[in-house]
C-alpha cells in the first residue's frame, strides 16, 4: 500500500512535502529569483508518518528486503580512474574510494514502495557516476540501510554507518522517523538531498533536504522558535490557470489528518476560497456522502488528507456518481507511474488529477538532466519502469547535489569542504533539476515571499497515447507567485 498525504509534495499545502518557506523582507516583494514552495509539502509527508499506526491495520506486508549487497556500486574501470596523489583526507575517504551512506525505511508496514524512490534515484546517479570513471579517480561505493521504519531500526542504521562503514556522507534519504538524526549532526557527517518527512532538517545542523532550507537548524528548536509557514503558491495557482474559487478538503478522522486538512483550509480561504470540509472515518469512510456533498457545494478543486486507499477509493465514488471537478489535486509523492493502477477503477478521476513540485517532471526528457536520469534508470533498474517516480528523480538531484559538492574539493575531499559549498549563499539547482535553493538562515519569515512550482496533469491520452504526466507550465523558474507566510506548529 502505498501513503499519500493531501494535495501536494515532497507539507503544509498542496505540493506534498513539509519544510519552511524561504522568508523574504516586505521591501524585498517583486521580481527576483525563484524560490521553492512552501511549507506545504513539509505537512503532506508528516502525515504519512502520523497515519502510520492507522494504516498498518490495513497493510498486508512488508515487502521484499533486498541485502545491501545488491545496492553496493561496482568498482569503477577505464580512463580516469587511477588514485594518482589522492591523499586519505578524511573519514570514509581513501586514495581510492569514497564511502557514502543511504538509510531508507525499505521494508516499512505500508510497504516497499513508499519510502523506496529516492533511494534508487541516488543509486543509479552513483553507478553512472563510476561508468565514468568515478570522482577525481575515486570510485563512489554506496552503502545502504533499511531502517524498517522504525526509529530504533533509524538509530540503529546510523550507528551501523557511522561506526562501523565510517560513511564520509549520507545522501537522498528517506525514512519515515529520523531518530538518529542527533548522532548524524553530533558526528558532523554531512546529510544531502534526504527528504524531510518530520522536523529532523528544520533542526539540526550538517543536514541537507532536497528543498533547501533557511531556518536557524541550531539542534535547539524546529524552525524559528518551533514555528514553521506554509505559503499559498498552490493555491493562487489554481485560482489564476483555472479559474477556482471553490474546493473541497477531505480527511480521516484522526489527529494528523485533521491537523493537515486544517493547515489546507487555512492556506484556500487565504486565497479567498470558499472551503468545503469533510470527514470520514478511517476504518469505515463514507466516501459516497462525500461525492454527494461535492455535487452539491458544486467545488472545483478536491484536495485530501489521506492516504492512496483513502483517495483512489474516494475517486471511485465520485466516479460511480458521475460526479466531476475541475482538479483532483495531490502531492509530488503520489507523482508516479502507479497512478495508472492504482486508479484504475476511475479513469475520469485520474484524468483530472495534478500534482506540484519543486523539481522537474520525470517525463520531461528533453530536459538533458531528465534524459540522463530515465536513461540510467533503464540500464540499471529496468524493472522500476512501471514505479517511476517524481521522487526517485529528486533521489537522483540529491546524489548530483553531493556530488557537485565533493568534486569541488578536488583531491582534498573533507567533510569541511563540502559544508562549505552547502552553505554557500549561492542558490543551488542541481543543473536544473530543482528549483534554486540553498541553506543561509534567515530571520523569522514576514511578509510575502516569491514561491515557485511545477505543476503536472495525468492525462490518458498523453506521452504519445500510452498515458502519463504532462507538464503544465512553460517553466517552473518562471511561474511564481507573491504569496502569505501562514505560520503553524508542526
């Protein structure tokens, strides 16, 4: 099974994943560089954790754990690869070799596939890397962990790599509680590109999200003073490209989800909507009283706290009622080729869902980045085809960001040097992968913040008739908004 969680990205809103906006000045309102969504995304994804023990009821297994063995990159052969006067500069780095870490929760209760997609992004960034000879004549060997979603399973995987592979940096992880997160930061490894599904990168130093991230991150509270925000750039989006001013928000009735469907009322009446709420219960929803209730209120947009039970199964009553909105808006976790099956069963559902981000679309080949991605993803995982995912490609920005990072160190690759080019204050985007971001603390945000998307529809007629994700912008660098900072306690 796997969890979505509400209308967006790898949060708060609409684009899926938790983390805080990039604070502007009032004076600093107008044209500027683009900037990441907000917090939203942050609350999507600590909703699959606080839905966890719910779920777990209805999950049937584990999964298949495949042994680390598999993961480990092959040695590196060819031009380029000889250690020449590499020095051993640091831990995990010898004349030869570069360890790196990767703790994903792989074998979690709701399955293999929740958790797994940045995971093999980074893998295949790595084996490509060694095809070409490595890094600076230093194969790139990868050691992986599955945590089994648990937070003694997360500790356990971070002393195991830290102690005893002695991993020079962690990259593009993905669990579901980060409890070791406080060894990682006590240790100064660097942790690059991880998604942030709980508060872990909104608190601790040497820890690197996919989103960048412009809080203090002391190890004291998360966020400023245990505030984060949330901006509305979703929303203000569906308003301008499809005229809404209307939407319904659906939850379980448990805490998590009515604590986010909260945060994606506020965000909708910020932006002058008109918001519908409903509640179902988690273990017997309702979901034909909430089709009705939608024809009735007549919402344009549909956004939901649950999980991809919850929502697949809440398409099909609006499909059996024949009931239609303009747009089924979810996270960048449910961006993935399994929307085709698991909304099978409501095809006029499926083909008004959209999905935001802050990264690329995976489809989008013709960006070099992509083509690089899908390429090396069909030579080395040729069976994910059909588990494509908008997070195995930021699993793979992630690895490009570590990257980048190492190879400006040269042959004296430290930890020290690679923190120096995280926190520098030039915004990074991964050769355009991602939206700019970058991890210069700033003050408590005030006032409205420029906040960028991606935005996608899936649509059955699409990627040359076999269907698929097509892009709904003409570029994510250039469709912005000037949005609220609404504030919420995680």
């Amino acid at each position: 099974m796997q969890l979505t969680a509400g209308p967006f990205p790898r949060a708060a809103d609409a684009s899926g994943r938790r983390r805080p906006a990039r604070p502007r000045r009032p004076d600093a309102v107008g044209p500027g560089p683009a900037r990441r969504p907000d917090a939203r995304r942050r609350g999507a994804a600590r909703l699959v954790a606080g839905l966890l023990a719910a779920v777990v009821l209805f999950a049937t297994g584990c999964g298949t754990r495949l042994p680390d063995s598999a993961f480990t990159s092959r040695p590196a052969s060819g031009p380029g690869t000889s250690a020449g006067g590499n020095p051993a500069s640091d831990t995990g780095v010898t004349a030869s070799e570069i360890r790196i870490g990767i703790v994903t929760s792989l074998t979690s209760p709701v399955g293999s596939e929740v958790f797994s997609g940045p995971r093999y992004g980074a893998l295949a960034f790595v084996q490509a890397l060694n095809d070409r000879g490595g890094l600076h004549g230093r194969t790139v060997k990868v050691v992986t962990c599955d945590d089994g979603g648990s937070g003694i399973g997360n500790q356990d995987c971070v002393h195991r790599l830290i102690d005893q592979s002695h991993v020079f940096a962690f990259v593009s992880g993905s669990v579901l509680d980060y409890a070791g997160a406080p060894y990682v930061s006590e240790k100064g490894v660097p942790d690059v590109g991880g998604q942030p599904i709980g508060t872990a990168y909104d608190r601790w130093p040497h820890l690197y999200e996919i989103y960048g991230n412009s809080a203090p991150r002391d190890g004291n509270a998360v966020g400023w003073n245990g505030m984060l925000y949330q901006t509305t750039e979703v929303y203000r989006f569906f308003k301008e490209r499809l005229g809404a001013r209307s939407a319904a928000v659906v939850a379980y009735n448990q805490a998590d989800s009515a604590r986010y469907a909260a945060q994606l009322r506020e965000g909708l009446e910020a932006e002058g909507y008109r918001v519908l709420t409903q509640t179902v219960d988690f273990a017997l929803p309702n979901f034909q009283a909430v089709a009705a209730a939608v024809r009735a209120d007549g919402s344009q947009l549909l956004f939901d706290a649950m999980d991809t039970r919850g929502n697949a199964a809440l398409c099909r009553a609006l499909d059996d009622a024949g009931v239609r909105v303009e747009a089924k808006v979810t996270n960048v976790q449910n961006w993935s080729e399994t929307v085709r099956t698991d909304y099978q069963a409501s095809p006029n559902c499926r083909n008004v869902l959209w999905a935001t981000s802050s990264s690329l679309n995976y489809e989008d080949v013709d960006h070099p980045p992509v083509a690089e991605f899908r390429a090396a993803m069909a030579k080395y995982y040729p069976d994910r085809e059909p588990l494509l995912s908008a997070w195995e490609l930021e699993g793979w920005a992630g690895a490009q960001w570590l990257t980048d990072a190492m190879d400006s160190c040269g042959a004296d690759l430290t930890r020290a040097c690679v923190e120096r080019f995280m926190n520098r204050p030039e915004p990074y985007d991964a050769h355009g992968q991602i939206l700019p971001a970058s991890f210069v603390p700033q003050p408590p945000p005030s006032g409205p913040t420029r906040a960028c998307l991606n935005a996608a529809r899936w649509q059955d007629s699409g990627q040359g008739g076999k269907g698929g994700w097509v892009t709904q912008v003409a570029s994510m660098t250039s469709t912005c908004f000037e949005v609220p900072q609404l504030p919420y306690r995680p």
